[in-house]
C-alpha cells in the first residue's frame, strides 16, 4: 500500500494560494516570489530593485528565513513596509504562511509585494504562493553547472537574474554555459546579468520587472 502525503499538502496549499491570487488582483498588487540560494544575494537585489522602482511603485516586502529577522530589518531601514516569516526549520514558504504576512498588509495602498523565499533550490518550486511570477537568483560564485544540477527552478522561473557578475574574474565561471543551460531548461526566460552591490545592469532588470507590473 502507498500514502501519498506531498499530493494533499500540495492541494490545500494550492487552494489557498488561489485564493490569495485573487485577493492580489482585486487590488491591483503584483506579487514576485524570489528564489535562489542562500548567500545568493536575494536581500541585495531587492534592495537595489526598491531603489530603482520606488518613485513610481509603493512596495512591501516579505521575507521568508529559517529563524532571525536580519533581512526584514534591513527592508525596513529604507522605508519600506516588510514582514518576517520565521520557518522554524520548513526549507521553503507555503500559502498559510503567506497569508498572515499579507494579512497586516494594506493591499489598497500596494502596488509591488516582493518575496524573498528561504535560501534553497529544490523545496520552493512545488509550492504556489499566489504570485505573479517566481524569479531565480543565482550568483557568480555558486557556478556555472547549477541548472544542470537544480533544472526544476529555472524551468519554472520567468526570469533569471545571474548576480555578483563583478566577481567574475576570480571565479572559474563559464557564462556562455550557463547561458546555454538556462536557455535549453526555458527558451523564454531573458537573463540578466548583475551586480546588485554595484548598481550594475539593476536598470534593465528594474525595467523588465516595471513593464510587467504596468501590463498587470
């Protein structure tokens, strides 16, 4: 006999993330759900993104971490609306927690939610969270050969920020590779080359992300 639990979980979880779909769209909030790994570089990039799109968008960011609150506070320095979520040890956010972030909220007054999901490449992926896009972060440092060993989450991200680009002279990085991967898992996903410390390529990153938020 086999009992399959990831299917119901996967189920409650997809109904909910629904739910809060709808609830994004009613008021007019786009939602990106950021995966990568940790030390990636995900808070950096997001505060590089806020700095490029803030005089046009209102913004709030929900940060998703194992335990501490490092990264939420960091958010909120810039003026920004930011709410932690603590796992307790879950490798990766579901909708219920979503849900009580988005719950202290006021989506009236949103026009970006940003989400920074737990460092990991494999647990984030099966999980909806009633975003409009999911976006991968890789950095330099971690490697050119990451979408062969990790396909899922670049198959189902909508773009591919590659970061820390400035390090590239003191890493054994092949990017015409990795460029060629990312294209044979998703032929749609563009790439965009960054230094998020640096303000380096944030521009059309910001732009891409901007045209997106306009159209929805």
């Amino acid at each position: 006999m086999r009992i399959d639990l990831k299917q119901p979980i996967l189920d409650k979880n997809d109904k909910l993330a629904a739910e809060l779909r709808q609830r994004f769209a009613q008021n007019h909030v786009f939602v990106v759900d950021l995966l990568a790994s940790p030390g990636s570089g995900k808070t950096s990039t997001i505060l590089a993104t806020i700095e490029a799109l803030r005089d046009e968008f209102n913004i709030a960011v929900i940060e998703g971490d194992i335990a501490s609150s490092v990264d939420a506070e960091k958010i909120k320095a810039q003026g920004i609306a930011a709410v932690q979520i603590n796992t307790g040890g879950a490798c990766h956010l579901e909708s219920a927690m979503l849900k009580r972030a988005v719950d202290v909220l006021d989506l009236e007054r949103l026009d970006l939610i940003i989400i920074e999901n737990v460092g990991n490449l494999v647990c984030p992926t099966d999980f909806d969270l009633g975003e409009n896009i999911k976006v991968m972060i890789l950095s330099v440092p971690e490697g050119h050969d990451k979408p062969l060993k990790y396909p899922g989450v670049f198959q189902i991200a909508e773009a591919v920020i590659l970061n820390k680009v400035d390090t590239m002279p003191f890493f054994d990085f092949d990017q015409e590779a990795f460029n060629e991967s990312v294209r044979q898992l998703n032929p749609q996903a563009p790439i965009f080359p960054l230094a998020a410390t640096k303000d380096q390529g944030v521009a059309a990153w910001a732009e891409w992300l901007a045209e997106r938020i306009r159209k929805a």
